[in-house]
C-alpha cells in the first residue's frame, strides 16, 4: 500500500473502493483518475478483515496514501481492569444521550460531543477503557436499560451499545493519525462521514460530503432486513405497527452520525433533487446542498454501438452485486415469465457474489426450482465494454438506488433499461424537465418487487424493435446531453477549487 505524510485531498471511504467493484467504487475510480493534478489519501473504513478480500482496482499514481481500517475489530480491546470512573463527566455522556433522543429541540447535542471529545483521548476521563471497564459506565447503561429499552434481554442491550459505541474511539484515533490534507472528502455520511466530522473539528480542515444514495435510508433497509437484530418479545408483547427496540435503536444511531456530518461539511451533494430534499429534511442546511449527476465516458463507451447486431438480442442483463437491496430474485422470477414468452430469452447475472454469500446461494437455488438453469447465467464481474454489445436490456430490479451509472453506461452503448421506479430512475428513463422529457422514454420503469410488471415491460421492448430503437435513441440523446463525464468533472473541478482555496482560516471563521 502506498504511504505518505501529506495529499491534497483525503477521500473517506466505507466499504467501497477499492476492495468493492461497482457502482459507488466505479465513480470513484473515475474521480481520483480525472484529477491528474491532485494527489489522493484514501482512508477504507470497512467492517471486519474477513469482509473484504484483494483489491478489485488498480490504484491510479496520483493515490499517494491507502490505509485500511475495521471498526470492528476485536485486537483493539483493552485488558479490562477495575475503574470507578469520573461522574462529572458521564453526566455530559448522559445529557448528550438525552439531546440525541430528541435533535430537532436540540441542536447543541453537536456542540456538546465535540466538547466531550477531549475526554476520549487515551486515558482521559471517557477514554475506551473508561467505556468498557468503569463503574459510572456499567450503573449508566443500566439507568437507560431501565428508562427505556422495551426488549426484555438485558444482555442483548448490553452488547447492543457495547458493538454500536466502540467505533467512536476507533474513529477518533484514525483521525489523528490520517496524513495531512488539504480537503477532507467523504463519499457517505455514516462512519467515514463521522470520521470526517471529527478529522474536520480536529485539523480545520474543509470537509465535503458527496451522497449517491442516502446512508442513513439504505442503513434502515438493511436493519429491517436483518436477522442479526434481535427481538426478544414475545408474539403476544410485539406490537405489529413499532420496530423492535435494537432496529430502532440502530436507526437513531445512524441518523445521529449523519446530522454530525451534515452539520460538518462545507458542501453537501446529491445526486439528483429528491435525494437533496431527503437531506435537509433529515437535518442537512439547505444552503449547503446543491446537486450533481454522475456522468459516464460517453466517447469511450460509443463506438461499442456498432458492435451491436441489427436487432436487439433477447439476453436481459443485470449489472450489479448479488445483495438483497439489488432484488436479484425479483429478475430471475420475471425471467421465468419471459422465457415462457420468448424460449430463446436469457437473463444474465452479471456482478460480484461474495458479499453475501447466503443470498447468492438462495438466488441460484431459486434459478434451479423454477427451472432456468440453462437460461439464467451467474457471469461474475465482467467488463462493461465486453458485456453491453451482447445484450438486449439493462435490467435493476432494485429496492433501493441512486443515480445508476450501469443505466447511463447502457445508454452510452446503444442500450434501453427496464427499472424499478427507484432513486433517479424514474428520472433517467422518462426525464426531467420539458426539453429531456421531449426525447422520449429511454426504457420502462416498474414497480418495486412486481416480477410480472418487469416480465411485460421487458417483453414489450424486446418483442417490438421499433419501440426498442426509440428507446435506444431517447438514451443516446440523453446521457450525451446531460450525463456526460466532462460535465459531472467540470463541476467537481469548481468544488475542489473552491475548498482548496478556503483553508482552514475559513474554517475557523465559518465557526467549525
């Protein structure tokens, strides 16, 4: 891994780039390359060691630095030893929990942690030792137990705070220790946006905050989702329309995370409207958000239309992770459907299977029980030069997304999308505004989890090249007017410039 002592900018990332291929590590890639004249830090935040594998990327010469770094790491305990504790300040630790239960009445909560912060510091009065080992800790995780925890499991709770609480020392540790830059720049709010938050107050250094999804919504999908988070009641205790309290408790973990970030950050991008309305509703300053749409090499990925046969082939695509937040089981029912319409259809799977490899092994049984074994493919990650000429569709079948760079590559290419009406999608498939609108549907949207709505869509498409041309033009004429490359790196360009030149003079009179 490269090392230095300094970069002009520091790039904060959470399980993306580079040990994750696609979609959020793909525009990445594509940022850190287009800046020849900047060099890159790239601080990892990953979960455990055993979640990530080799490097998926080559690094680009301007990333000077890469470290790596596991808030769950269990070779950072400390040996437990006997402390009482400082009461005074676990009363700070107690109001800031309070203010945390209720943030829109309390906006100093913020304030207050960051003055608390000194305290952690190794052996300070609220250091790691003092949260694991200490009397005044034990008597206040017992107080809230007691105050508020509706799940009869004290146990659980008990390891529930431990797990939640134990990457704020991890974080902060990682903040003093990061290489000098110049511009801090977090690519999601949660953890890495959290260590930003503290890098920021630490260094007064300018921080900026670029969101492709909204963390903080795909972290509650997850937790719903989940079957880690557990839920001690009984069926006769469990009210049908309230979370289990750990879900819960988990949520306001992470929207607390991101109101630090949003509240630290000198520039706050989105993707696309709706997602910068989700931002300030949940606590972002309007003031500092604007918006700024991927954008795909459109010179590079052009000539592969003429690569295409005459018609379209009858092969649907999906280019993306084998997560449950992609829905893959979604498409290989719709699939089921298609084949029985169109014999010599194929759908093909095209991403990376070892992030969840539970979910991957139910998605090829589900192929096999309803036969399709000879026509749905799992191909693994695959080169989207050599995989668009092939196919008839780009296919997501998402629950959730943001702006997909895999759409606007298809487009790119000569390729119409069926979608979810997730994210963007709506958005980059109907468009937005008169004169976008004006070109024509670049596909079909559908419904989430409607494996029938996305058969027929697909079917219409791929049955009638005529509507399938005008689908393709309609997004041919899209992304090479308003996704192209140059666009989304000009405008990163004036971002860049601006906060290099702000200092941290300009930090400390902006009151950070």
């Amino acid at each position: 891994m490269p090392k230095a002592t300094s970069a002009d900018i520091g790039l904060l990332l959470e399980g993306t780039f580079p040990y994750v291929s696609g979609g959020v590590s793909s525009w990445v890639n594509q940022i850190i390359r287009a800046f020849p004249e900047y060099t890159f830090a790239i601080v990892f935040i990953g979960s455990t060691p055993d979640d990530y594998g080799e490097m998926k990327y080559t690094l680009p010469d301007n990333v000077v630095h890469l470290e790596t770094h596991y808030i769950h790491d269990p070779s950072q305990q400390p040996a437990p030893r006997t402390m009482r504790g400082d009461r005074q300040a676990m009363q700070g630790i107690e109001a800031l929990h309070q203010y945390f239960r209720t943030p829109q009445a309390h906006p100093e909560a913020e304030d207050l942690f960051f003055r608390l912060l000194p305290q952690c510091e190794p052996g300070k009065a609220l250091d790691y030792a003092h949260f694991l080992h200490a009397e005044t800790s034990w008597e206040f995780i017992k107080q809230v137990y007691q105050q508020h925890c509706y799940d009869p499991s004290f146990v659980d709770f008990f390891w529930t705070v431990r797990i939640m609480h134990a990457p704020i020392w991890r974080l902060l540790e990682v903040a003093h220790r990061m290489p000098q830059v110049r511009v801090l720049h977090s690519v999601s709010t949660g953890y890495a946006g959290f260590l930003g938050a503290i890098a920021k107050h630490l260094r007064q250094t300018p921080l900026l905050l670029s969101e492709h999804g909204i963390y903080t919504k795909e972290r509650k999908i997850d937790l719903f989702q989940a079957n880690w988070v557990r839920d001690n009641r009984s069926a006769f205790e469990r009210d049908p329309t309230q979370l289990g309290y750990f879900r819960e408790l988990w949520v306001r973990f992470f929207e607390s995370l991101g109101r630090m970030c949003y509240s630290a950050a000198d520039d706050i991008i989105a993707l696309y409207e709706q997602n910068r309305l989700r931002q300030i509703a949940d606590g972002a300053a309007a003031e500092k958000t604007r918006n700024i749409p991927n954008g795909v090499d459109v010179a590079r990925l052009a000539p592969l239309r003429a690569e295409r046969p005459a018609d379209p082939p009858p092969v649907l695509c999906l280019i993306g992770r084998v997560v449950p937040i992609k829905d893959i089981k979604t498409f290989i029912r719709a699939m089921r459907t298609v084949v029985n319409r169109m014999p010599d259809a194929e759908g093909w799977i095209a991403g990376p299977e070892d992030e969840d490899p539970q979910y991957a092994a139910e998605c090829r049984a589900l192929v096999d029980s309803l036969g399709l074994s000879d026509r749905v493919k799992f191909l693994g990650f695959q080169k989207i030069t050599e995989l668009l000429p092939k196919i008839g569709l780009v296919v997501l079948s998402s629950i959730s997304e943001a702006l997909p760079l895999v759409i606007l590559e298809g487009y790119a290419a000569g390729v119409p999308c069926v979608s979810t009406d997730v994210g963007s999608c709506r958005q980059l498939v109907e468009g937005l505004g008169e004169e976008d609108r004006a070109l024509g549907p670049s596909g079909r949207i559908v419904n989430i989890a409607d494996p029938s709505s996305l058969a027929e869509a697909a079917i219409e498409l791929l049955a009638d090249p005529q509507a399938w041309r005008e689908a393709q033009q309609a997004g041919i004429g899209r992304v090479e007017t308003y996704y192209s490359q140059p666009l989304m790196i000009e405008r990163y360009r004036d971002i860049y410039r601006s906060a290099l030149a702000l200092g941290p003079a300009a930090c400390r009179r902006s009151g950070s």
